[in-house]
C-alpha cells in the first residue's frame, strides 16, 4: 500500500490457521507466504511473484479463503537483489 506525503498508512494484516491434523497452526497470512516464498527470490520481484503463486494455488484448491487473500505490491526498485544467503530448512 502506498499513503500520500503526511498521511497514514493502515496495515490490516490477516492470520488464518495453516497446516493439516495435529500441524494446525494459526498465523499471519503475508508473513506465512512471504517466508515460504522467500528461499526461491533472487529479487523483490521474484519474491512478490512467488508470494502471489503460493496464494493463487492455495486459493484455487480451496485452502486460502478469499477473504483472506492479501493484495500485495512492492513500493520502490522490484528489481533490487533480495538480501541475505539462503539457508537450508
């Protein structure tokens, strides 16, 4: 979201339950995607693309309610190296 110069900028961030059986967890939705988008980025923009991939499937399979689905862009160059060095899980 982008707010106008003096103006405030409202984050309404969502969590919802993920995971299967005993694995059932509640968490933010943005950060639940974002860290599992993470791993695969080598730029914001493939970092947002990927976030976007993950909540497109999960919502045509039915697992992400669309009420819950969070409209994300990237304010500055998407192009900038995502920082940092990958870790294994």
């Amino acid at each position: 979201m982008e707010a106008l110069p003096g103006a405030e900028l409202t984050c309404r961030a969502r969590n919802y339950v993920f995971g299967w059986g005993r694995g059932m967890q509640e968490r933010g939705v943005i950060s639940y995607y974002a860290a599992r988008a993470l791993p695969e980025a080598q730029a914001f923009e493939d970092w947002l693309a990927g976030i976007a991939g993950l909540i497109e499937a999960d919502a045509h399979s039915g697992r992400l309610p669309r009420t819950h689905r969070p409209l994300l862009q990237v304010l500055g160059d998407a192009a900038s190296p995502v920082i940092g060095t990958p870790t294994a899980e």
